[in-house]
C-alpha cells in the first residue's frame, strides 16, 4: 500500500521536550525570529543553548525526512528477525474482546441507534464528548503486554511512535495492522465513531496509526498537553501495575489552556478512553510501576484532504508507504500521502 503525507510533517509541531513546547522550523533565520524570544523565556537564555535546540531540531527534521526508508528497514529486520512470544495475539479474535464493546456495536448496527441512545450506553467521565468504554478481555491485555515486552527486550530495532513518547512501540513495524487494528477500526470501532463523531470525520475512518507508549520510573513519566493527529483517537490502558498518571482534558485546541478547566480521568486496565483527536489532553507524572497504553490515531481522508489538522491549511502532498498521515490522493489507484506543510 502506498499513500500520502503531509510535507509540513518535516517541519511542523516539533516538540522540545526541554522547554514543553511545540515548534515549527523552515530555516535558522525563520527559527530565530519565530522562537528565540520565546525560548528565552523559558530559560534559553545563552547562545550555546539556542545551538543545542537548533542542532535537536535539525536532527528530528531529517529524522523524519528519512521515516519512510528507515521505518522500512526497521518493519524488513523485525519480520526477518524477530520471534514472537504469543503469535496469536497479532490477529484480531473475538474473544479477545469484552462483551460490552460487542453489545455496543450491536447496539450501532440497529434500525433505532442514535448518539443519545449510545452515549446513554457509554460511560460519561466528565470531560466533553469523551466516553469510557471496555474494550479487552484482560487475560489478553496480560498476554499483550507480555509480547510488547519481548520485543522490547529484544535486538529487534525499534522506532519511537513520536517526538513527546521516547518509550514504546510502533505496531505497525512489529506487524499488528492488518489482522489486527485494521479488523478492530473497520468493525468495531468505526459504528461507535459514526454516532458519536458525525461531525469531525468519525462516518468516513479510513486510516490509522497505532502504536503503544509506555510510562515508567526513570523512563517517560508523563505527556505534555497537546493534541493528536488524528480525528478520532482510542486510549487503552493495557496494564501493568501503576499508582497515578492519570490522563487530563480541557478544551478542543482553539480555546487557549489559561481558559480552560482541566477535567483528570484515571485510567483502567482493559477500558479504553475515545475523544477527539483535537481535543487537548494530557497525562500526570506515574508515581511508580509500569503503565502501557495502546493508543489509536484514527484519521478520515475526507476531513484531512480540505485542512490538515496539524498545520491548519490546505495539505500539499507527498507519497509514502502504508497509511502514513491518512491524506489521499485522487488518482487510479488511492494513494495515502504526508502533508508536505509540516
């Protein structure tokens, strides 16, 4: 498969870990008048300082002007090397699932569903238009978690899922998408979407990214406020033991965070959080086990080919393999593309 990206994924919405903040590069002389006041702000006080960002900047730009071909090599080695733990656990079964998700879909597929008759269904945590829904049987969020971590611990190369995760686990790299999340998006989770997102893309899903992170002492402890590239995201807490790093949501990301109240949502193994991908949220610092999560960025070509949500204007494209950010273009065959804006 092959498909289309967004040229300002190579500039847009880097994230500096240091100063939490997120930040778009073209060239030094624009990076400077952009940022520099800013950074010294937040403590980026002497030249040397602003060097090291730019050099950090420089290095995840041509970072992911090479995503294509060194995701490629990296899904090659993994096939070629690794062995698996579970096999079983890369291919979609219905046991796997909790019976409330399937009564749920059931209940999309019926001549009277509506949204108000679903979210009555759902769990209500507070926050707008997020809804709490069980998705695994846990017994196979154990047998999950156990594969991830022998991957993990094997010499398989590794990608990291994006600029604010440093630990987990792009699953389609290790090969989890075809019998696995594409099944579980295209029918289960895509008539919980249609009722509940008509308005944000939730009708047309046609793409995803999924990919797990994980949170440990001494390891990332938590994710700074932000938003997703996607239209419409799924958070399942997968395991293992933890105490806190609960998930917080404020407003959609037009409304700035200093008039917004934050609404805290403690995470549940097995049960998965489903909100708008641009609906900024976070996650508080774990105070101490391992916490995994699997995460799915669900994108709508028909919503992301007028306006890219990340860079917020019309996507010029470039081709690349797979899903890659969910744009299309029109052609024989539908290609999936990268915005070249970002």
């Amino acid at each position: 498969m092959s498909g289309s990206a967004k040229r300002c994924f190579t500039t847009d919405n880097i994230f500096l870990d240091d100063y939490k903040l997120h930040v778009r590069f073209v060239s030094e002389h624009q990076f400077r008048l952009e940022y520099q006041p800013l950074l010294t702000r937040f403590g980026c006080v002497t030249e040397q300082q602003f060097v090291d960002v730019l050099t950090k900047v420089s290095q995840e730009v041509d970072r992911r002007r090479r995503i294509c071909e060194t995701s490629a090599e990296r899904t090659a080695a993994i096939k070629n090397t690794y062995e698996p733990l579970h096999p079983h656990v890369y291919h979609l079964q219905e046991s796997y699932l909790a019976p409330k998700l399937k009564q749920l879909v059931a209940y999309c597929s019926s001549s009277d569903a509506c949204e108000e008759g679903l979210t009555e269904l759902l769990e209500d945590v507070g926050a707008q238009r997020v809804y709490r829904l069980p998705v695994f049987e846990k017994s196979f969020c154990e047998q999950l978690v156990e594969e991830l971590e022998h991957f993990e611990q094997s010499s398989a190369p590794k990608g990291r899922p994006n600029t604010m995760n440093h630990y987990g686990i792009l699953l389609n790299e290790l090969g989890f998408d075809e019998d696995f999340i594409t099944p579980l998006r295209e029918h289960y989770l895509q008539p919980l979407a249609s009722l509940l997102y008509p308005d944000c893309g939730g009708r047309c899903l046609d793409s995803h990214k999924a990919f797990v992170v994980k949170y440990a002492l001494n390891e990332d402890l938590d994710l700074s406020y932000h938003y997703d590239n996607a239209e419409v995201t799924l958070n399942v807490s997968l395991g293992k033991e933890f105490k806190d790093g609960n998930l917080f949501f404020g407003d959609m990301r037009q409304v700035s965070i200093s008039e917004t109240e934050c609404t805290e949502v403690e995470h549940r193994v097995s049960e998965g959080l489903l909100h708008r991908g641009q609906h900024m949220h976070g996650a508080l610092p774990i105070f101490c086990g391992q916490r995994w999560n699997l995460i799915i960025w669900m994108r709508a070509s028909q919503e992301r080919n007028k306006l890219c949500p990340m860079c917020n204007r019309k996507p010029s494209l470039i081709e690349a393999d797979g899903f890659a950010d969910g744009f299309t273009k029109q052609s024989e065959s539908q290609q999936n593309s990268f915005c070249e804006l970002t």
